[in-house]
C-alpha cells in the first residue's frame, strides 16, 4: 500500500486505460479522482476510493475548477496521470482544419491543461508523479492518423521538457506509449479501419492483433502495470522518457 493517502487524478478514468490505472493505484492505497465527460460511465465504475468528478480536458476553466474542488476534499494532487484522449484518423487531403483542432484540443492542449493545473498543487508537496498517456502513433509516423501522430508526438515533447523543468526536484514527468489495447477506442477504431480500407470488422481487428508480435491486442492491465511502477517510490530516477506498451511494435 504505498501509495496510502495519496492523491491522484486520472482523466479519462471511466472507461479502458484510465479505469485500470485508477484501479491499480486504489490497490496501493490512493484516494483516485476520476474525471470524464460522462458521469453516468464514470459512477458506474467507481469502487471505494475513486471519486468521480465531471471534467471536459478541452475547457480550461473547468479544469481549473473541478482540480481545485477536488484538491479542497483531497489534499494535493500528488499523481497526475493524463490519459484522456480521442483517436480519430484522417488522411492528409481529408483533415480540415476544424478536424485537427479537435484532436489537438483534447489530446495535447487537454494534456497540457491538466498537468499544468495537477502540478499548482503538486508542487507544495514533496513528491509527485505526472505520466502522460500518449502512443506509439507518438513515437513514429501513423498512416491515416496525422492529427493524432502529432498531437501525440506533442506530449512526447511537453512531458521531456516539463522533467527537465524540474529536474533535481522530487517530482518526475514520464510518458506511456500504448500499441493497440483491448478498449473501446479499438472498438471504435475497428469500425473505421473496416471503413476506410473496405475490409470486415474482423479483418480490421485481425490488422490490430498482427501488429502486435505476440498476436493479441494489449490489456489495459498491462499498461496500468507500468503507470503503477512508474509511481514506485524506487522510480525516482525514471524521469523525462517514455516506456513503450507495445507487444514489440517499437
Ligand atoms: P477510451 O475511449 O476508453 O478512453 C478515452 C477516455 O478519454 C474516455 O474515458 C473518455 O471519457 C475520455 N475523454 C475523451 N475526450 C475527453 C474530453 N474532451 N474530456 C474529458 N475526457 C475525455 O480509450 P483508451 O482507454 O484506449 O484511451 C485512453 C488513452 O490511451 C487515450 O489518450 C488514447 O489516445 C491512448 N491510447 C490508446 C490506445 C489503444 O489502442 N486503446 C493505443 C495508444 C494510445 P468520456 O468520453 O466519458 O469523456
């Protein structure tokens, strides 16, 4: 239980990545609060230990508003863990710019509005762990998926840069890079794939699982393990880079 007392929040904690690092963390002992857009999926979820709270990662005030109502019943937020997040892909000559703004306001600006807010509070403490949850489409090309390579590729730089803001202090900023993990955006994400390349929904699964050299899609457990272990207090010097979930993708 060594993360007894702590406070984290997890955006996104509703539903596939998010819900397993929020469970995995209550495990250890934090007091979690998850945020989504839907209250009704994130009460749903919610276990003791995970307090549900209404936040769109898009608008900054809200975000400085729920942060601040739930650092006023929590204490600090002490763990970070920005995983919201939207996958949508486009080819080149069909993303309008309405459609980058999208992924850009909730991938990276979300990111970036919800690590700034998470660290206000933070820093009055003496320990403190930002992960960010970004992909692999974040470490190379995607295709079909420029926006989200990009914005992912954004908080691969944000979260470097915010470590080396602070490095020296007890604080470390590090990112997890998924391949694909069997969640509802791989859901979604089948359904798209099926579409634009005029094949089965199974097939399209089928395209998912063959990426991944051990042929399967990834559970959101697994991904979990690593945010949990990143908030080891032996983790101290794991700070700035990124760990790769990816069945051997990268
Ligand atoms: P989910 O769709 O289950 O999770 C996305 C979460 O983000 C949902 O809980 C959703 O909640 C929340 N969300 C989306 N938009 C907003 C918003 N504007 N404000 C607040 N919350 C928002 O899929 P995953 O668990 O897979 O995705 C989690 C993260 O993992 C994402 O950042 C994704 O890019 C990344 N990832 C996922 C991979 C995969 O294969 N599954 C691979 C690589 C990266 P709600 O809709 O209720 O607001």
């Amino acid at each position: 239980m060594y993360l007894k007392g702590k406070h984290a929040i997890v955006t996104g904690g509703g539903t596939g990545i998010g819900l397993a690092i929020a469970r995995a963390l209550v495990a250890q002992g934090a007091e979690v609060t998850i945020t989504g857009r839907r209250m009704d999926v994130l009460k749903d979820v919610a276990e003791p230990g995970m307090h549900p709270l209404v936040m769109d990662v898009t608008d900054e005030a809200m975000i400085r508003d729920v942060t601040a109502r739930a650092v006023e019943v929590r204490g600090p937020v002490q763990i970070c863990v920005a995983n919201a997040g939207i996958a949508e892909g486009r080819k080149l000559h069909k993303t309008s710019s309405e459609f980058w703004r999208k992924i850009m306001a909730t991938n990276l600006d979300g990111c970036f509005y919800t690590v700034r807010e998470s660290l206000q509070s933070m820093i009055t403490t003496d320990w403190g762990r930002v992960i960010a949850v970004s992909s692999i489409a974040g470490l190379r090309g995607s295709a079909g998926a420029g926006a989200y390579a990009a914005s992912k590729h954004g908080v691969i730089g944000m979260i470097r840069s915010f470590a080396e803001d602070f490095m020296g202090a007890p604080y470390t900023f590090n990112t997890i890079c998924p391949g694909y993990v069997d969640t509802p955006i791989v859901t979604r994400n089948t359904d798209s794939i099926s579409q634009r390349a005029g094949v089965s929904q199974q097939e399209a699964r089928d395209i998912m699982i063959s990426a991944n050299r051990h042929k399967r899609l990834i559970a959101p457990e697994e991904v979990a393990a690593a945010a949990l272990w990143l908030c080891n207090p032996a983790c101290e010097s794991v700070n700035g880079t990124e760990i790769a979930i990816a069945g051997g993708q990268v």
